[in-house]
C-alpha cells in the first residue's frame, strides 16, 4: 500500500471510493432520498476535483500494489466552539473501503494524518463520528482521540447527532 497527497488525476476515482465508502457506511440507517441527495452533493468528480484544488482542504489516498484507491482521508481548516485545543484542523473525511477493514490500512493512514496536520503546523486534531458508529468511534479512541461534545450533521434531510472527539498533537 503507498499513502501520499491526491492529485488532480485522482478526482474521478476519489470521488467513486467517497461515495462508495459512504453509502456502505450508512445506506442502512439512510433513505435513499437522503443518500441521493447527500452523495450528490458532496462526492461528484466535479466536487472532489474542486475541493482537490482548495487551500483549506488536504486530502491523502491510500493505493494498493495495482494503484486502486482503497482509502483516503480530507483534512481541512477550523473547528467549531466546543474545540477549545490551540491551532485545530479536521478530519473531515476517513474512509477505508470495507474489503481492507482489519488489515491496517486504517492505522498507517492515521499516522499519514497526524504527520500532515503537524505539517499544517496544526496542535489540535479532531473529528466528528456518527453518535450510531461505534466500530468507528473504537478506532479513535485508540488513536487517542477523545470525546469532546456533539453536533449536527445532516445527511440530505436527516438531522443527526456526530460525536466530537479531538486529541492534541503535541509530543
């Protein structure tokens, strides 16, 4: 596996794994209509092409031996009130497709993660996960991460409930 920043030429293939990674990830709990309009508006190969070229937002890929993208991560600037640790950045997205689950893919692109905020010279790092997502929230405690409060996330029409968690990336 090789884990690196994405690139314009991964727009297409990035935007097929996000919303694959998605819809695996939730379609249960999800109308189709609030998954439609949910994928729509937020996995095109238009929109990943253009949040590939935003200042704000730093998106890593995780490519197996053939260069398939099996995951990929989004960072991206601010943090809401209850994030009270100095200089924060988001992980805004964190997806490893389901065939790689449980062979540590997700944990070396975790350590990619922390290297790329820290070069963002970022000292807090935090997220937010589906209050319902507990294999998720899991692997985020053991990456250090602890729950800070929570917030709205709306899929299409859905008002849900996103467990904050951060940790500092001071040494």
């Amino acid at each position: 596996m090789t884990i690196r920043r994405a690139v314009m030429a991964d727009a297409e293939a990035l935007a097929v794994l996000a919303e694959r990674t998605f819809r695996e990830t939730f379609a249960a709990d999800t109308t189709d209509a609030d998954m439609a309009e949910h994928c729509a508006r937020s996995y095109s190969t238009a929109i990943q092409t253009q949040e590939l070229a935003s200042d704000d937002i730093q998106t890593l890929v995780c490519a197996d031996g053939e260069g398939r993208l099996v995951a990929f991560a989004q960072l991206r600037s601010g943090a809401p009130p209850e994030i009270t640790g100095p200089a924060p950045i988001e992980i805004w997205r964190f997806y490893v497709d389901r065939v790689h689950h449980g062979q540590g893919v997700a944990q070396d692109l975790m350590a990619h993660v922390f290297d790329a905020a820290r070069e963002r010279e970022s000292k807090t790092l935090w997220l937010g996960v589906w209050e319902r997502n507990w294999r998720a929230q899991a692997f985020y405690r053991k990456a250090g991460f602890i729950d800070v409060g929570a917030h709205e996330f709306r899929v299409g029409q859905d008002a849900q409930t996103d467990r904050l968690m951060a940790r500092s990336l001071e040494r």
